[in-house]
C-alpha cells in the first residue's frame, strides 16, 4: 500500500471514530489530487467543472463515510473513480441543456430486419430490474462484480440512466473514432455490460 | 491546502461545506448570516487565522453529547489555530438559534431548546476545561 493510501485509511478510520478534523485533513491530503486526476482525465480548461465534480465526490463520501470499504479498494481510488463518474454526469447535463446531441437513445442501433422496436429507448427488463433494487446494494454489487475498470465505469453509467453516447466514448478512449463506428462499439459494449448486469441482479433477487 | 489547488476550486468545496449541517462550515455560515457579517468577520471573532478558514469550514460539527463537546472543540480548534472559547460560544449559539428557529416551526420536540439553554448555563465551566488543555498538531 503506498504512503497516500496509508494515510487516507489512517485519516478514514478516524473519521468513522468521530474526529471531526479528520474531514478537513482528508480534504487537505485527497481535493489537489482529485483535481489532478479530473484534469489529466479530461483535459482542457474545465477547472470550475473539475471542482464541482471533485467536491460533490468528496463531500458525498465525507457526510457518510460508511459508504466506502477499505477492504475492496483505496480511498484514493474510490473517490477518483466518483470523481470521474461525476465529472461524466456533469459533462453529459452540459450536452443535454445544450442540446447538442440527440435526446433519444442514440446508441440504439435498428436490427439488420428494420425492427428496432426492442432496442428503441430503455431496456425494460434491465429498468424494472434496477428500479426494484436497493441504490446503496447495487453500487456495491457493481464494485464487486464489474472488476475491469471500463466495465465497472460502463455499469455505473447504465445504472445511474446516462445515455449520451459521448460520454460513453470518452470512458471507452475511442474518440477518434468515425462516429457510426463509436456509436457501434459503444453499442456492444453496452449490451454486454447490460446482459451481465441484468444476470447478476436477477440471480441476486 | 496544496497550493496545486486554486482558490477558486478551494472556494467551490468550501461553499459545499457551507451547505451541510454536518459541517462547521454552516455554523459559520449561519451566524453570519444571523448578523450580518462576512464570514470571514467570523473567523476572526474566534481568533482563527484567515488562511486557515478553508479547513476550519471542512471540520465537522462538534458531537453534542457533553462526553465529546470539549474534546471535539479542542481537537478543531488545536488544528485550525482558532480559539476554543470563542468557538464553543459560537457553536452553541448556533444551536441555540437553530433550535428556537426549528421550535417556531414545529419540527422538533421542546427538549432541543432545552438542551441548548442547558449547554448556555454550562457556558462557563466548559470553557474553562476547554482553555485549560493544551493543543497537539496544527495544520
């Protein structure tokens, strides 16, 4: 475990025993890093926005510490992975209010037949599935389940209803991409995440 | 805070704390409002050095329970270089009118206002504990 990873879980459990500085110590040691990661992540000049992200993460995290267990990862990567995920949320509002990308699903792809009926919109079985089950317990089993660092990424977005192919592209790193073959391999991409996530809930049910 | 951060994020994170309850943030941000000040007028009325606002803000709220008070108080204010005297005051004030204010609403039972009224009386003997002890790491 590295020096940073020691301290955090030093500064987390003290946190959980009640030191009520230990809220701002972590702020101190893990914010400048979160900032970091947001910017190498995204690039550009989104500063406010790396901000907001990395403080709704950190905020979440320091009002219920509980949410986090150090056994299945480090503190630091935890609240970089809600950072990015948040930072992700954040991007695709932008793009909605904006209304630079299609409100439907774009990732839907028609069947080879012209019947799209199944793939037009949300998956019903999926949505009834993830709106039967308990937020905090599918986060975790998402954590647990999902063990590539994409497909974890990709599961949380599904979960959370993110539909923005864009943001689905910049998890996948295939920006560069013609679009029809982002929006292809994205759409495969999701099926699969989604075919395992629909097992995985149904067999925990 | 790392100087790798810029003032303008510290002050995104810091406002966040200003809006939970769990932290001092709010308190602070609370009485100034209560009076009309700046927050940082607030800083330094309990003595704390302005560059140490950010932290101070991202402290929890003291526990209420009399076991914790003091220590949690001495604890924040040994880090954030602030006086624990003048932090206690401050702390139950806000309590105090936070209560009152919840009482005139209807959204808590009376023995709130009374447990504020009670940490009032207790004023004195608290802080007294409170200056006596000494302060281990700052920031």
């Amino acid at each position: 475990m590295s020096e940073l990873s020691d301290k955090a879980l030093d500064l987390h459990k003290r946190l959980i025993a009640g030191d009520p500085t230990a809220t701002a110590r972590l702020a101190q040691l893990l914010f400048p890093r979160l900032i970091s990661h947001l910017r190498i992540k995204f690039g550009g000049e989104h500063e406010r926005d790396y901000a907001e992200s990395a403080s709704d993460a950190l905020m979440e995290y320091l009002a219920d510490p509980t949410k986090f267990d150090p056994n299945k990862a480090h503190l630091d990567t935890y609240l970089k992975y809600a950072a990015t995920r948040d930072m992700m949320n954040l991007k695709a509002k932008v793009a909605r209010r904006s209304e630079r990308i299609e409100l439907v699903d774009p990732v839907e792809l028609p069947e080879p037949d012209g019947n799209n009926k199944e793939h037009r919109g949300k998956d019903p079985v999926l949505q009834g599935l993830l709106d039967s089950a308990d937020e905090e317990e599918l986060t975790q089993l998402v954590q647990r389940v999902f063990t590539d660092g994409i497909d974890r990424e990709i599961a949380r977005l599904i979960v959370d209803d993110v539909r923005e192919t864009v943001v689905y592209t910049e998890v996948l790193g295939i920006g560069n991409l013609p679009v029809d073959e982002q929006r292809s391999v994205v759409k495969r991409h999701k099926d699969r995440v989604k075919a395992r996530l629909k097992r995985i809930i149904g067999l925990k049910k | 805070m790392k100087q790798r951060t810029s003032d303008d994020s510290l002050r995104i994170l810091v406002h966040k704390a200003s809006q939970n309850k769990q932290f001092l943030g709010s308190v602070l941000a609370n009485y100034a409002e209560e009076n009309g000040l700046d927050i940082s007028d607030v800083v330094l009325k309990i003595m704390c050095p302005l560059k140490n606002m950010a932290i101070l803000s991202l402290c929890k709220v003291p526990r209420e329970s009399a076991d914790f008070f003091n220590l949690d108080i001495r604890s924040i204010s040994d880090y954030s270089g602030c006086d624990a005297g003048e932090l206690a005051n401050l702390v139950r004030e806000c309590r105090a009118l936070d209560a009152m204010r919840s009482l005139s609403t209807g959204d808590v039972p009376n023995d709130s206002v009374l447990m504020a009224a009670r940490d009032k009386k207790d004023k004195k003997k608290d802080l007294k504990e409170v200056d006596e002890t000494d302060g281990e790491d700052e920031p």
